[in-house]
C-alpha cells in the first residue's frame, strides 16, 4: 500500500508526516498511561486507528514496543534514542564528575540543564535525599523562568531573544511566590546577568531554594547552567555563602575540561 | 511526491518504512559523531541522500535536530522520547530513593537495569566516584554476559530461553577473566539461580568488582536487577560480607513499594 507520505512543511522543506506520527505514537506512552490499546493511542495521538495500527507494529517489529495482542507498552530500546542524544553530546560525560565531586562537597542534589525553547532540559544529576515531590531524572522539563538554572539560561540569550521570550512564554503561578508579571522577569533576569548566578526562592515549589550559575563552552557561550537545590530550611545567606563558591568552582572546572575537549 | 511507504514486514504486518528510517537518521548520531553532514548520514544509515535529506529536515521542524545549513546535531528535544521509556514505567522512580539510600550505606555506585535483547540496559543510577572507564547513564548498555546484573538477569530466564542464549550470543573476552565459554557460562548462571545473586570479579573491566540481586514484580517474576560495583581493592569476601545484606534489603524494599503500586 502507498501512503501519501511526504508534503510540504510548514517552512516548505519535505516533510515525512510518518516520522513525526511515529513519533508522535512513542510520546503517547507516558507514566499515567504505560500500558495503551491501539484506541488508546488512536485517541492520544488523534491519528486514524489504521495507521496507528501500522505504526504500533512497526515499533514492535523494531523492538521498540512490546504487545500481549491487545496492550502495547515501550520497550527499552526505546531509550536508545535519548541516549543518542546524550552521547552525542560531550556535556553530560564532562559535567558527571564534577557534579559527583559537587555533591560530595555541599550534600545536596546538583543538576546540569539546558534550554530547549521555552523549557530547561535535565541532562546529568547526582541526586542526595529526595526533595521535590516530582522525581527528576535526566530528560525531566520543568518551564525555564521557574527555575534557577533556566533564569541563568535565559539571561544569557542575546537582548532580542531574551525579549521575544518574554513577549510570548506562559508565565504560571506555581507558588505563591512565583515571578508571573513579565516586567519583574525581566528585572531578575537583568539581575541574574550581573551578578553570574540565579537563587531561586521557592518558586518552583514551596520549601525549594536554588542557586545556579552559567556553564560556558571553548567560545565563551553559555551552553548550560548548573545548579544546587536544597530545603528551603537552609536560608538563602547560606546558600550564597557556602553552596556558591563551591558551586562556581565545579563550573569553572566544567569549562577547563570542555576547553580541552573541544 | 507520494512515497513507497508501508511494505510487508517480516513477520508479514504492514512495516512502515519511513519510520525504520528516520529512527536510524536520529541513531546515527553519537558520542563520535556529533556534527554530520547529510553525507555522513547517508553513509552511516546506507540510506539514499534524498531520502536522509528529507528526514533531516523533518527533524529539524519538529525540533529534534538543528543545522547549520551543513552541520547537522541532535537537540535536547530528542531525550522526550528516552523519557517516554522512562516514564513509562513505574520502576526508575520507584527504586530511586532506594537506590539513594544503599548508596549512603554501602557508599559505592548502585544501578538498577533491565534486560533487552542480549544486553543489559540502566534504567537507574546512583554514582559516587567514577570506577569504569567509560561514564555510565541511564540507557547504557553492557553485554549481559559480562555484567553482574546482566547474570542475574540470564539466570531468570526460563530455561529454553537461557539456553537459546547460550547458543546465540556473542561471548567477547573483555579481560583476561572473562568466561566466554558457553558451558562454563551455562554453569555459572545456574549457580547464580542457585544462590539468589551474582558476583561478577573483574570480568567486564579490570579492576572492578560488583554484586547484584533480582528485582521481582508482584507476580515474583524478575523485572530487573540491582547492583553494586565496587574497586577490585574491596576484596569479594567484603561484597558478600558487607554489601549483599544492604543491597538485599533495598531490593526487598524495591518489591515491596512494587506490589503496593502493582
């Protein structure tokens, strides 16, 4: 049978609308819906049952999913794709020591993220006692402007780019305290450029502080940020006072061996 | 232009073939490959230019991959789809604070994996100081042969299964104690089903030592196994000693948060 397989995108390339449905049927799999029907991922994707059909046995036959003839659920071959992504990146190889001897030094949890659009991205993390009531892992997403490490992010990107982002991100009230008004954003992340770090005071989520600061490449661009999140019950001054200079020195030694790798 | 899409498979269900192939541009890409040309890609995939040129841009609008025009390089975008594994299914999160507090006991790297296929593959992982020579992440894969978890794994197998194993997989001499015999193998796996856990002693790289137990799901089926690993200056008799006490009580306690979210 043919399909009517490539049309124009939306930028008038070529574009393979099986890809992006094969895509879209992996992404329909998530942790409230683990075990799917073909309706179940019919109705997920919006795609018609016949194709989602083809497509959930295509990913079969390649061992990406697995199926009992009625349930179909990912297989772990799946990961393989994300972690495509993760080696074709030196940066989680090169952040992972530092990050372990970080940990070692201040006790808490450390992350390294990027941004992607709107989004940071989790890309290495070397977790201690479990904080948040969400479990982070490597590819976890949280909306940049909430976070530490994504105000550091966005107050790197060029004055243009900072202000587009401003104009159009969804800016929620996810604590109390919350910066949602895109004027004050822009002020704490003017902040934030100046003084080389960001600290977060329960925004993302209440009894969380962190603190962030850029990680920058061989060019001088700041390519991720890397953070250290603690109980809210160790105050600000002491983030500041004995999580930063540790925290700054871990970057700096990041960008001494991205230096080298580059 | 209308593509030749969807052909028979061979298990004789519609195939899509766009989807095989797209998924090949995105693993063409790694830790040796970062940046590639549409060339590379065409080479690396055995896929014709046109065909690579149409995936590419593909992923480029759906935000997968960025170009410069020539280069072209995975993006962050690409961890969703590792992440649909891993939030699809309960065990990473729910052996994380497991995984957090042997650490703290036994203070040695702990990880958690999966079988699939003839590997092992890490679904979660809690590091302190680097031992390997090569970083390990969640999706790493090692030759289940030569990994403690790997053993662990093999040896739940129903027999047949074990035994068509033995008969296929590739048995690489990784170090000079690795057993690449496939009897001898056959004899130490039934050993390991025989005592509960397995003791790998430097098999997959020198120096380097490590302990793992099954992982049972609520129908006592093994789900996974969890491991230890160790410098080889721990000797074995301090894993047995020391480490397999705790790394048994995180694993029970693993099983039972697993029937309670069964």
């Amino acid at each position: 049978m043919a399909l009517q397989d490539t049309t124009e995108g939306s930028r008038g390339a070529p574009f393979v609308q099986s890809l992006e449905r094969g895509l879209a049927v992996i992404r329909a799999f998530d942790g409230d819906h683990r075990q799917l029907t073909l309706s179940d991922v019919a109705r997920r994707t919006g795609l018609p049952r016949a194709a989602v059909r083809r497509f959930l046995l295509t990913l079969v036959e390649l061992g990406y999913v697995r199926t009992d003839g009625r349930l179909f659920s990912l297989r772990p071959r799946v990961l393989d794709l994300g972690y495509a992504y993760l080696s074709s990146t030196s940066l989680p190889e090169v952040v992972q020591p530092h990050l372990e001897d970080l940990v070692a030094r201040v006790h808490e949890s450390c992350s390294v993220s990027v941004l992607d659009g709107d989004d940071i991205v989790y890309v290495a993390r070397v977790a201690t006692k479990r904080l948040m009531t969400v479990a982070i892992n490597v590819g976890t997403r949280f909306p940049a402007y909430a976070t530490s490490m994504g105000r550091v992010l966005l107050a790197a990107r060029p004055p243009a780019e900072r202000a587009a982002y401003l104009r159009t991100a969804r800016l929620d009230q996810l604590t109390r305290h919350t910066v949602t008004d895109p004027d004050r954003l822009a002020a704490v992340l003017a902040e934030v450029a100046g003084q080389g770090f960001a600290l977060l005071d329960q925004e993302l989520e209440e009894g969380l502080r962190s603190i962030a600061v850029p990680v920058r490449d061989a060019t001088g661009g700041v390519v991720a940020a890397m953070n250290v999140s603690a109980s809210a019950r160790r105050g600000p001054e002491a983030l500041y006072r004995d999580v930063l200079p540790p925290l700054r020195q871990a970057a700096l030694a990041v960008e001494a061996d991205l230096r080298r790798t580059a």
